[in-house]
C-alpha cells in the first residue's frame, strides 16, 4: 500500500505551507513514539488520569429483547467524558517531546476540545480550540468546561458554523503557528500522517475489547458496531479486528432527519470520492465538486467527509457501514437510559439505534452458539453534553 493512502484514500493535499509541520510530525512518530519511556509515560496517563482500562458491560434487559447478547465498550466512563482523551494524551506528549509549547484543535461535539484542554493542562501547554459557532451555541456545557481548563475557544462565524468550518480555521491557524505549535487533530481523518495517527492511539479501544470479551466469553465478539462521524472512535474498535474475518465490523453513519432531500451526515452511504482537508476519501459534495451542507441532532457526527481508511474498509467490503437518522438515534438513547441506567451520547446513540432498528437482520446473520451470540456497541461517550439537545428535541 502507497505511503499515506488506504488502497486509493488518504494522501497530502496540503498547501506546501504546511509540508514542514506534517513531516516533522511523521518523523517525530518514527522516531519518538516507539521508544520505551514515551509508551511507559502515556500508560501511565492513560490509566492513572484518563481512567483506562475502561469495562465491557453486559446490557441484560436489551439483550433479553434483542434475542442475542448486547455488550458496551464503556469509553464515555474515561476522564472527560469520551474517548477522545486517549488521542489527546497521546498527541500532546509527542508535542510536548517535539518542543511545541502550544496546542491547538478543532472541535464538534466539544469532546475533542474538552480533552486538548484536559491535556494541555496536565503537561503545562497553552490551548487555543476553534469550534463551529453552531455547535459552540448546542453545546454550551462543554465551551465552559474548555474555558475552566484553560483553553481559549474560538468561535467559527463561516460557512455552516460546524465542524467543517472549523477545521478550515484551525488549519489557517497553523499555517501561521507551526513553530511553536502542534495542531492536535481529533479524528483520524486529514492529510497524512494524521489518520494513522489517531487511529493508533484511539485502537487501544479494540485492544480492550478484544481482550475483554475472550476473558468474559471465550471467544472473539461476533460483532462490533460504533458510530462514524470523521471515525477515530470506530476506527479504534476496529482495527485490532480487521484480520479476524470471523468478526462483523459494522460502522453506523448519521442519516439527518432521514427524510427525502434533508441534509444528512453520511458520506460513506450517499457521497462520492473527493479532496477535503488534505485527504481524498468520500464526501457529500455537488456533480461540480463543491461540499454540501450536512446535518445531525449530534454535533459530533456533523461532517461532509470520513477518514480515508474507513472508506478503503467499506471499498474493500471489510466493513459495513448503515444508517441511523435522529428519531432513531433519539429513540435508542431513551431506551438505553431507562433500560439499562447509562446516558449515552448521542454520537453512540446512532450505533446503538442501527443494532435496535436491525435485530432481526443480526439474528438471522450471527452465528448461534449455546450463551447467544455477542454483539459489542463502542459507547464512545456520554450524554450529560447533549442534554440540552435532547430536551428541546422532545419538545419539537
């Protein structure tokens, strides 16, 4: 496979303003990420700030309705509330080793930027987070809690004022910063070397799981599902998966309102190949190339692009990838909540609804075994930050 791409996805369509910065942070991964003190160091972070080994909890009540055995990665028990501090911890210490002084992300949902601020914080860097002015007005909680850890946040005014557009901004900042600064990037999306990046430090979620389930079942789960927005947290389940062809992976995209001619946010399903953001992959774009709107009740899934290796995983049949739109997303996490006791996010929400709206498909396909088949949804975070959301959606 050519450097920097997933069979035809991936590459470095960059201004060559920002060549330097990418080849010093691929160096520094070459160089600095295999060595023992840097692996010893962010154990330790992992388990002893972010709160890692995180657990797999057994769903009865679903399971029981379900027909086979519902299993949750629980990454929304990690310190700020989702996985992403298993890539920030990781980015940050390699910055720190590269002499940046700086940090400096984009976020969606918020839950990047919470966890750049976490660890900025923790290893004494300064923090600057662009954030869509959309998303920074849905959620409000987590634009608190980036400013309580000492990150000053920007809010995005241009184009649709989500997750697109402020990665536009943080990428023009960098251009301006890179000497002093390293742009933590919060999904495994972007131009090379950032979706091999993410995906490793994020594939400790599959390593846990994988491990988990033969303790608790004896064997490998038959399925894994999470949802995919830009994709680190799926990417990070599956990828310690990809060689056990017994194993389903199932990737769950965000479908919008899921009514004819709405925005969705589904690229994989509804897009064609193109560049966005240094990288060729899937994007919902116009015949003529230009990027269009995308929607989701979860600020975390509203994107027009995908990281590349999950669009060469669906290319190559590997993994598949469903829909789930918002009254399905919404409908699984009140069903979650009052089923089993956990508020999920609602990025989660979406792969758990794809696993409740095709139980019957799951029967029919999974292999059958005397304790019922395991099926695992990454519960990739919590729900406490969209609240807000979720009410006024209820009240539509």
């Amino acid at each position: 496979m050519k450097k920097g791409y997933f069979g035809e996805f991936g590459g470095q369509f960059v201004p060559e303003l920002l060549m330097p910065p990418l080849r010093e942070l691929e160096n520094a991964m070459e160089t600095i990420m295999p060595e023992a003190s840097f692996r010893e160091k962010l154990e330790d972070l992992l388990r002893n700030f972010a709160g890692r080994e995180t657990p797999v909890t057994f769903c009865p009540t679903l399971s029981a309705e379900l027909g086979f055995n519902l299993w949750l990665k629980r990454e929304d028990l990690l310190h700020t509330g989702a996985h992403k501090i298993n890539n920030t911890l990781g980015q940050a210490l390699l910055a720190k080793r590269m002499g940046k002084k700086n940090l400096m992300a984009e976020t969606g949902a918020g839950q990047h930027g919470v966890a750049t601020a976490a660890a900025a914080a923790r290893l004494g860097m300064d923090c600057v987070i662009f954030m869509g002015a959309e998303d920074v007005e849905r959620q409000a909680p987590n634009v608190r809690r980036m400013k309580l850890l000492g990150a000053e946040v920007h809010a995005v005014e241009s184009g649709t004022r989500t997750l697109k557009d402020a990665i536009n901004e943080a990428l023009r900042y960098w251009i301006v910063h890179q000497e002093d600064t390293h742009y933590c990037f919060g999904t495994a999306a972007g131009p090379h070397p950032f979706p091999i990046l993410v995906r490793d430090f994020q594939s400790v979620i599959g390593r846990e799981t994988r491990a988990r389930m033969l303790e608790l079942t004896g064997a490998l789960p038959d399925m894994v599902v999470a949802a995919v927005g830009g994709g680190s947290n799926a990417i990070g389940m599956f990828h310690p998966f990809l060689n056990d062809n017994e194993v389903r992976i199932v990737g769950v995209e965000a479908a919008g309102t899921g009514e004819p001619g709405c925005f969705n946010s589904a690229p994989l399903n509804l897009g064609s190949p193109g560049v966005l953001h240094g990288q060729y992959t899937m994007l919902l774009q116009t015949e003529d190339g230009q990027i269009q709107p995308s929607h989701s009740v979860s600020a975390g899934l509203d994107y027009p692009g995908v990281g590349p290796e999950h669009a060469w995983l669906q290319a190559t049949g590997r993994a598949r990838y469903g829909l789930a739109n918002d009254t399905e997303a919404m409908r699984a996490f009140s069903r979650l909540c009052r089923a089993e006791g956990i508020l999920p996010a609602l990025e989660s929400s979406h792969a758990l609804a794809w696993v409740l709206e095709h139980a019957e498909e799951i029967r029919a396909e999974l292999p059958s075994r005397p304790s019922g088949p395991n099926v695992v949804v990454n519960l990739s975070g919590r729900g406490d930050k969209d609240l807000g959301i979720i009410e006024k959606y209820q009240h539509i």
